[in-house]
C-alpha cells in the first residue's frame, strides 16, 4: 500500500508540473498571424477554459491522492479479525419450539430379521423424526436375510445397519424345539442392546421391532416422556402401545392421555442405560418380554402408556404364528393427530400425585353391573366401574367389553393397581378390584 501511494503522489507531481508548463505555454502564445487589426476576441475565453479545467482536473487528483492516503492509515492500523472468533460469551437460548433439548439423543433400535417389509417401519421412522442428530436409527439385523439386508442398505447413510455375528441355532430343551426361534429372538436382543448402551454408548434407546409402524408425534412423545423416568424411580419403561386399544375402545378425542401401567407392554418402548445394565446379566434365554413381566423384574415399578397407540403393528407372519392378530392386534387405532407432548405438563404421571388422582377417579364412579352398562347410559353418562372379586370374573367382564383377557404374573394388560381404564359404548368404564385391592396374585396367570 505504501508502494502505491508514492506511485500515486509521483503521478500527481507529474500531473501538476505538466499542467503548469502547459498554462504558461498557453498563456505566453501570440495572437494570430501578424497584421493590422485586432486580436480574435475567442482566444482568451479558450484559454480560460482551459485553465478551468487544468484547475478541475487538479482538485480531483488531489482529492483521490487524499483518499488513498487515508485508506492507507486505515489498512496499517486494523488488524483482520481471526478466521475463528473465541468463544467469550454464552449463545443466547433459542425459544423452545426451536431448541435442540438439552441435544438429548434417543437413538431408535430397530430390530430386523427376515421382512424386507422393514421398508414400511424406516419409511415412517425416518419421516417422522424431528433430527437425524437427536434421534440416530441403528437396525441390527438378525437371520442374515439378503433381500432385508438389501432394503436396509438401500437407506445409506440414514440408518446405522448393524448385524447380529451369530447366526447358529441355540441348544434348548427338547420340549422347547418348537420355540427356536424365540430363543434367537432373545439372543437378539440381548446382543442389540449391548451395542446400543455399551459399544455406542447412549444413554437411553427407543426399541422397536420391524413390523411396527410408527404415528406423527411418536418422538414428541418419547422425548416428553424421558425426563419422567429419569425423576420417578418408580417407573421403569414409556410404551408407546395400548394392549387394549383397539377402535372404539379408546377416546381418539383424548389422545394426549397417558397412563401408569404395571403391565410391561413393549412394542415400540423407551428404557434407560441404567435399566440395561440391571437387566443385563440376568437375560432370559428366550421368551424375554413375559420375562420381564415377572415380579423379580419389575419390581413394583410401571411403565407409561397412551390412551391411543403410537404404534400399530402389521405383521401377521412371525414366531408367534399370528397369536392375537387377527382378534385384537390389526384393529389397534393409530393416533393420527399431533400432540405437543413436550409442552405438557406430565407431572400428574409422578406416583404419589397419580395414585391418589387416578385412584380417586376409579373409586367415586358408580359401580355398575354388565347388564346396565349394556342397557345403556340412562341418567348417568359419566364413568362408571365394573367391579370383578377373581380371575374368572374378570375374564369374563374383560371378554364382554372385547379387551384382551389374558393375565401375566397375575397383571391385566393395560392395568395399573389392578384397574384398566377403557371406553365402551362412548363412556368411560373402570374394570377395577375392590377399593381393598391388596397386589396381585401370580396364580391368576
């Protein structure tokens, strides 16, 4: 810049020394030809003119040579700024619609097989997420399957695509032949688990299995969710399925409902690492999840569940032969209108304020008999309450209202104390114990 400013000043000196030779030449030049007569009146005016633009001419050199100087004393007295500002200050909070919680990430574990049907889970996964940082897919592949292995791949980068490494048959009892494979269904997922909290380390994970899709707010949910298991030792798991939740059966008006359940209900569920590493060494060889409705595992603890499912399953193909399928699963209602979980508040779901909420509602309902809740709602067309004293009356009752019967460890699906909450003819029905319930009696199972 230096260089270019004596360029600049030596150009102006020039300029200036040959505009003054150029006025005195003008100046000192005779008129027109010699003669009698008087000088041509246009020849001072063209001088004039000259001088004038000589003049002009010199004011905007000189203005563009002070330009330059001043340009100059700016460029040596500013240093450019680093190409990485230091960190110094805390970024402003974005509002909260906008704002990468806390980046919590839940990866989702998406146990595959041999369905290249997989394709409709990721589809609907994938579309769903709010962030591909907060929310990683990992599938891990068991079976081996090349026409599975092949959908998952074609994903690319959007999903982590592991694979379980054995593919062998498991020693099991001879009477147990006929159940292999739910022998390597648990080996799976013992295994997918694994890599999920200790080779990736997260520290919470969503589990879902290949035949599952997924409703709109199904991570709102999730990630709603999370901090209550993380406040409330009393819960151990947040389901995003309702055994019972076939249409008509539940309040698709009230899908931001949730309930304490201490029936175990997978099928699309959210655990913490801390839970994995309780469960960990003690894994069942097969039949994982009534395993985990044993007592020993439970351990008095409840999940969360929804009033309407946030997933529905559609395969009927699998180790189960299609057990409950067609009677109860294909008719399971999938929320289809977005709630705003995470702007709720779910503290009504912490134990101490839910029993005695939940509990008080359950218990000032009209106790009704099957017979009049069938005739109709009458005068009275708020909840009422189906009483059942045994097993065998409450199987009863729950087959009349077209709920799932069956009972494990002696737990209903979908109850909580003893109690499931369902809609029946557009009314709200508790099929509760008496108000004396004492726990629950493995020998109804």
């Amino acid at each position: 810049m230096l260089k270019k400013s004596s360029l600049a000043l030596l150009g102006a000196a020039l300029f200036l020394a040959w505009n003054g030779l150029l006025l005195l030449f003008l100046w000192g030049r005779p008129g027109s030809a010699p003669g009698p007569g008087p000088a041509p009146p246009a020849l001072p005016a063209q001088l004039l003119r000259l001088a004038q633009d000589a003049e002009a001419e010199l004011r905007l050199q000189r203005e563009l040579l002070l330009q330059i100087q001043r340009l100059g004393r700016l460029q040596k007295h500013h240093k450019p700024p680093p190409k990485t500002p230091p960190k110094t200050t805390l970024k402003t909070p974005k509002p909260p619609q906008n704002e990468e919680e806390e980046e919590v990430v839940i990866p989702v574990l998406v146990l595959a097989c041999d369905r290249s049907s997989v394709r409709r889970c990721l589809d609907k996964i994938l579309r769903y997420r709010p962030s591909e940082r907060r929310f990683p897919v990992i599938v891990s592949q068991d079976c081996g399957h090349a026409e599975t292995a092949a959908v998952i791949a074609s994903y690319g980068g959007a999903v982590e695509h592991i694979r379980q490494p054995d593919l062998s048959d498991v020693a099991v009892p001879p009477e147990h032949r006929k159940f292999q494979g739910y022998y390597k269904i648990s080996r799976h997922y013992r295994w997918a688990l694994g890599q999920v909290f200790r080779t990736f380390r997260h520290r919470a994970a969503i589990v879902v299995e290949d035949d599952l899709e997924v409703a709109p707010d199904f991570f709102e949910y999730f990630q709603a969710v999370l901090p209550l298991l993380r406040e409330d030792r009393s819960l151990w798991c947040a389901s995003a399925w309702n055994d019972n939740g076939k249409e008509g059966l539940v309040d698709p008006g009230r899908a931001e409902l949730l309930y304490r359940t201490d029936f175990f209900p997978g099928l699309g569920w959210l655990l913490l690492a801390e839970l994995w590493e309780e469960l960990e060494p003690k894994w069942p060889p097969a039949f994982w999840d009534d395993w985990m409705r044993q007592p020993e595992q439970r351990r008095g603890r409840a999940c969360v569940r929804p009033e309407v499912s946030r997933t529905m399953t559609f395969g009927r193909k699998g180790v189960s032969h299609g057990q409950f399928y067609d009677q109860y699963l294909k008719f399971i209602k999938l929320n289809d209108r977005f709630v705003p979980f995470t702007r709720l508040d779910l503290s009504y779901l912490k134990k101490d304020e839910y029993e005695r909420s939940f509990l008080h509602e359950v218990y000032s309902a009209p106790e009704v008999r099957l017979e009049q809740l069938q005739e109709g709602p009458g005068r009275h067309s708020g909840p009422v309450r189906l009483q059942y004293r045994g097993r065998d009356s409450f199987k009863a009752l729950a087959k009349a209202l077209g709920l799932m019967d069956d009972l494990k460890s002696g737990v209903p699906r979908a109850g909580y104390r003893g109690v499931v909450s369902v809609l029946s003819r557009g009314r709200r029905v508790f099929l509760a114990p008496p108000a004396d319930w004492a726990g629950y009696d493995p020998s109804w199972s």
